[in-house]
C-alpha cells in the first residue's frame, strides 16, 4: 500500500481524489447558497481536473457530463423528496413534462455519444453563458403566460430541456425554472418541480453512459461506461456534507449580489471552455 501511494501512478491518484474532495464541497455550498444544480460547476471542474492530471482524452467531456448526471440522480431524488415533504412539487407540472423530457434526454444522449470532446464542449460553452446571462440578468416579473403550456407547446420546451440538459451534464433547473416562472410559477414552486426534472433527464441518460464502452487508455481510474464511479461517490457524499452550509450562508447574506457574481463566474468559465475548444 504504501509502496503505491509512494509510486507516480499512487500520487496521481491521490492527487484526483484530493481535487474531487474540494470540487464536491464547492458544489454543495453553491447549490445550497444559489439554488442552483451542481452540474453547471461539476462538467468544467471535472474536465479540468482530470486534463491536469494527464487524463484527458477525446471522451473526456462525455465522462464529465456522464458523471454529472450521476450526481444528479441522487441530488434531484434527495431534493424532491425534500420539498414535497414541504407540499411545494407540482406534480401535474412534472407528470405532463416528463414524457418530452425523456425523449430528449435520449436524444441527448445519442448525440452526445457521436459527438468529439470539443464538440460538446463548444455546445456546453454557448449554453453556459447563455445560463450566465439569465442569472445575471433575468427577472421573476418576465412573463410568457399565467399558466404552463400545453400540448404541442409543452412538448416542445420539456424536449428542448431534456435534449440541452444531457448535453450539457445537468439537471433541469437550468431549463425548468426560467420556463415555469414565464409561465406563472412561484419561483419556489418551479424551483421544487424542477428538482424533479432532473432524475427524470439523469436516470435514463446515465443508464446509457453506464452502457457505452471507453477505450481503457481514455478513461480515468475508476470509470465504469463513461461514468467516472470515484469522482461519482465522493461528490456525492461531500455535497450532502456541505449543502446545509451554503443554505445558512444564503440566509444570513443577501442572494442578489451573490447571484449576480456566480452569474460573471458561469459565464467566464464558460466562454473559457469555449476558448480551449476553438483554439487548443
């Protein structure tokens, strides 16, 4: 044992989970704080933590987007349990979403899987400041509508939230809250409903991942399909571990500022992303 840790192969190792420690404590105080899913954080922080240790690869963004949604699965079931403990979940909204939202997670996944790295990473780059902009910008007073759409209408907004969320490696909040609050949702109640969208787009789409082989010369240590099981677990656990924080920090500082910085901060991130893919 201590032979391996004492190895380059040991230290590198050490050095990944030490990375996803902290990467996984950053994600649950930011989701606590903002409200906010972790996946806008976790795909760059995973890429650019595993491209510094030597492992990057032309599936390395599928991996990174894969293991976001991982954490979804748990995260989004941990948080809409949570609020329907609250009565806040609008079910009617999540039923009648649910069937677009597969379907475009499926289609996410399959377009995910033929595109390159930097592909994905140019879609997660444009998207990311497009996500920027309306944290930074966007008003509850926005309306399209007093109630959600249906229909044709429905189907075609929870597609569209199903195809970009699995593209991209997060969960529905991103999507899911600006459309309900411009159609007349609580901001409370969006965000409790979105919780739910995100297990509806990672369950199937992670499946998938799970069953898409990687060249082992592509693949971090401990990656299983395209999900990395190591970077999976622990931020996991640091994200129940740090959440609760991020929530007492939101009620004891004003959000609005803070809102606007992780907004400036999204957008930096992602038009860098946007920068490694176009020019490296």
């Amino acid at each position: 044992m201590l032979a391996l840790v004492a190895s380059p192969e040991g230290s590198t190792l050490l050095a990944m989970l030490a990375l996803l420690l902290v990467i996984g404590a950053l994600a649950g105080v930011i989701a606590g704080l903002l409200g906010v899913g972790g996946g806008i954080v976790l795909v760059p922080a995973f890429y650019y933590a595993f491209s510094a240790l030597g492992y990057e690869s032309p599936r390395l963004m599928q991996i990174c987007v894969a293991t976001s949604l991982a954490t979804i699965v748990v995260t989004s079931i941990r948080s809409v349990l949570s609020h329907n403990r609250r009565g806040a979940v609008d079910w009617e909204i999540l039923r009648g979403f649910a069937p677009g939202i597969v379907a475009g997670a499926l289609l996410g996944l399959a377009v995910a899987s033929s595109l390159r790295s930097r592909e994905l990473m140019v879609v997660f780059g444009v998207i990311g400041v497009l996500i920027g902009l309306y944290l930074g910008f966007g008003r509850i007073r926005w309306k399209l509508g007093d109630a959600p759409p249906r229909g044709l209408a429905r189907l075609a907004l929870s597609f569209i939230t199903g195809f970009f969320s699995v593209l991209m490696g997060i969960g529905g909040g991103s999507f899911g809250v600006p459309i309900m609050t411009l159609y007349g949702v609580p901001i409370h109640r969006a965000v409790a409903t979105a919780a739910g969208f995100g297990a509806i787009i990672a369950i199937p789409s992670v499946i998938g991942f799970l069953m898409l082989p990687v060249p082992p010369e592509w693949r971090p240590p401990f990656t299983l399909g395209h999900v990395n099981i190591a970077a999976f677990a622990i931020v996991v656990a640091m994200t129940t571990l740090t959440a609760p924080l991020g929530v007492r920090l939101a009620h004891a500082m004003d959000p609005k500022p803070l809102r606007r910085a992780f907004a400036v901060f999204i957008i930096l991130m992602a038009l860098n992303m946007l920068r490694k893919a176009l020019m490296g």
